[in-house]
C-alpha cells in the first residue's frame, strides 16, 4: 500500500494528502528544519485542522513528517523576536505558549481519529502534537524527547503534563520530562508510548493501513469511541464510564449503518 503524493498545499509548510476514501494525511513539510514549527506551520496547521474538523468525508487523519524527522519542536529562529524574548511582558509570553497549546488542543478535540507516524526525531512541540493523537506508531529511526528543562524552563508544556503520565505512568513521565533525556524507539514502545514499531519503509504503509482501516468503519461509531476514551481517561469512577458507553451504544445502535451492517451479517 503506497501513499500519494500530497494533493494541495496549506502554505509550504503544511502537505496535504489523500490516499484513501476517507483518510487524510497531514504533511509537516519544513524537512531541511526537521520541520520545526514556525508560526507558519503553527497557523497553517490550525487551518487544515479546523477544516477537517467539519468535513464529514474526513473518516480517519495521519501526522507524519517530510523527510528524516517528525518535528524537532519549535524553530526559535523563524519566530518574531517579539514572540520569544524573555524580556518581554509575561502577558506576551502567555499569549505566545497559549497559541502554541492550541495545537495539541487542535488535534484532540479533531472528532476524527488522529494517527501520528513518527518516522524520526520528535521532540518538544512535536512530542506534544504526538501525544495528543489517538494511537502512535514509529519506525525504529524515531526519539522521542523534550529538551526545555535543559534551557531552564519547564518541561511541562502544551499538553504534556497531562498527556504523557496517561500514557506511560507518572514515574516514566517524570524521568522523561526531568531529565530532558533522549528516549529511544525501542524505550518508547517498551513504555507503551506507541503502539507499534516498525522498520522506516513500512511506517507509512502500517498507518495507511490502520487509517483506511478505520475510515472503512461507520464513523459515528468511531468517533463515539474516540470521544469516550478521552472523558473516560479522567472520569471519577466506573458507574460515570459506564454511564457514558450505556448511552453511546443506545445512540449508536439506532443509526442506519449500524442498521446496515447488522443484517449484511
């Protein structure tokens, strides 16, 4: 299964592919940056977001990185000096690391499942983009990491301290993000951060593969899904998740396609 290529563009800096009926693959294409992301990635990537979050032909999503890397977090460079000085007002910097959260924020609140294939380094804000998807994967050329604590500032940051102890355990979350360490793919996996590893050349095919997969499913049912494992991750006891799943399945099975594949059975 092969992917094609990118069919528009949401300035340079945001590829946008459609491989399958239903599956959408998000590019982020600064390759020579190990796409860093820049405020045009940053403003280009809430766009496409935005937009695929009301498209109903949208069934499942893909993140993955141009070239060897994933995202290499924020590119200081190509930011307005305004944007990054620590001179400046703290009123400036919230307003700067607020609409650096809403991506994560973007990405999790997409009704559709969200896929990351991480196929090299991702670090920081794209350590934050990858834990906010729904499932991981990566192949072995993959790390994992964020550095900020090592510029003496916090490593919680966008969605971090919330997102990494969930998946992996507080004790593994707070080596990781305390010590700014380099995580491996083979740890990663070990940890349960991602799914599956798999070698480089069949990153993109084991997405494709589980994105078509999920695009072919009614999406209400999907969606319905996606939506309890992220309240139910916080909710205060079984008899609220249970509520919840009681009246997702009472919705779902009055829906003509669950109507549908009940008598193609």
């Amino acid at each position: 299964m092969t992917e094609s290529a990118p069919t528009r563009t949401h300035p340079a800096t945001v590829n946008i592919g459609r491989p399958h009926a239903g599956v959408v693959v998000l590019h982020l294409n600064r390759p020579k940056q190990l796409n860093a992301i820049n405020s045009e990635m940053r403003d280009g990537l809430i766009a496409e977001l935005a937009g695929l979050a009301t498209d109903a032909s949208v069934h499942a999503v893909v993140i993955t990185g141009e070239g060897r890397g994933f995202c290499s977090g924020i590119d200081v460079r190509n930011f307005s000096p305004k944007a990054l000085q620590a001179s400046d007002p703290a009123i400036e910097r919230l307003r700067f690391q607020e609409a650096m959260a809403a991506l994560p924020q973007a990405i999790r609140h997409l009704p559709q499942p969200v896929i990351a294939a991480v196929n090299g380094p991702c670090v920081g804000a794209g350590f934050a983009l990858c834990l906010a998807s729904d499932i991981r994967i990566c192949s072995t050329s993959a790390t994992f990491g964020n550095g900020a604590i090592l510029l003496g500032l916090s490593g919680a940051e966008m969605g971090m301290s919330y997102h990494l102890p969930r998946i992996v355990g507080t004790s593994v979350a707070a080596d990781w993000m305390m010590t700014g360490r380099t995580v491996p793919a083979a740890e990663a996996e070990r940890r349960g951060l991602v799914s599956q590893l798999v070698e480089p050349d069949e990153l993109m095919p084991r997405a494709l593969e589980l994105a078509r997969a999920i695009a072919e499913l009614p999406p209400f049912g999907t969606q319905l899904t996606k939506r309890a494992l992220q309240v139910n991750t916080d909710a205060p006891g079984l008899d609220a998740a249970l509520e919840l799943e009681n009246r997702n399945q009472v919705l779902s099975h009055a829906t003509d396609e669950a109507e549908a594949r009940r008598r193609s059975k």
